[in-house]
C-alpha cells in the first residue's frame, strides 16, 4: 500500500513539473515574442515615418524581418529544438506565420484605417491576436518536441 501512496505522490508531482514546463515555454514564447514585437514596431515606424513607405506595406516587410529572427530565437531558445533540417523546418514555419502574418495586417488595418487608432497601437492589438495562432502551431507543427506537448 505504501508503495502505491508513493507512486501516486511521484505522478502527482511530475504531473506538476509539466504543468509548470508547459507555462515555463509558453513564457519564453511571450518574451522572445515580445522582444519581436519590439524590433517589429521599431521596423514598422522606421519603415513608415522614415522611410515614407505606406504603413500596411511596411508592416508587411517589418513582418517579414521579424519572421527569421522569431523562428531563429523560438527554435534555439524557447523550444530548444535539436531538429538539424532548418530549411524544411523554417518551410512549414513561413506557411504558418504567414497566416499569422495574414491574422496580424488584417486586424491592423481593421483597427487603423476602419477604427482608426494610430498604426502603432494598432499593431500591438493586431499582434496580441495573432500571438495565439503562432504559438499553437509553433507548439503543434513546427517544433514537435514531447516534453513540450
């Protein structure tokens, strides 16, 4: 009986380290997110108010930057992933943060050209709502790693 107790208390406790791990990587999702975001709307400002480019084109190309250094830091940093085919890895990456990409310009001109809230804060709404998307499939699809499942 005694040893069932102390099985019972060891899954019971690994239970808990996984559900720690899981909000453990999504935290290091949301800063390595963030720190995206960051260098993002640094881009998206540079590319607009500098360089005179029409906001949606230049959220598109800040995006597209953003992108390769997000994959690279999620990869090394957040996920730890060991996986060495980082072209087919980073492939079925670009389809899905396309989409997120998709998510994130629809909602930033909804909120800018229809609601019409300055492109800036807009971006920081539109990002939160595609953060969702991008860290599922980031999860689900692209780094397939089980302690993290």
């Amino acid at each position: 009986m005694r040893f069932e107790t102390s099985i019972e208390y060891l899954i019971e406790k690994l239970s808990y380290f996984q559900f720690l791990n899981k909000k453990i990587i999504f935290l290091k999702f949301f800063i390595v997110g963030g720190f995206c975001g960051f260098l993002d709307l640094l881009l998206l400002y540079f590319f607009t108010d500098i360089l005179h480019i029409w906001y949606f084109y230049s959220g598109i190309i800040a995006f597209m930057i953003i992108s390769i250094v997000s994959f690279l830091l999620n990869k090394n940093i957040t996920f730890q992933d060991k996986n060495k085919n980082h072209v087919s890895q980073y492939a079925k990456y670009a389809v899905i943060i396309l989409v997120g990409m998709a998510i994130n310009n629809s909602f930033l001109y909804i909120f800018t050209d229809i609601v019409g809230i300055w492109y800036i804060i807009s971006r920081v709404f539109s990002s939160l709502i595609a953060l969702a998307w991008n860290y599922t499939m980031s999860k689900k699809i692209i780094f397939l790693n089980k302690k993290y499942a």
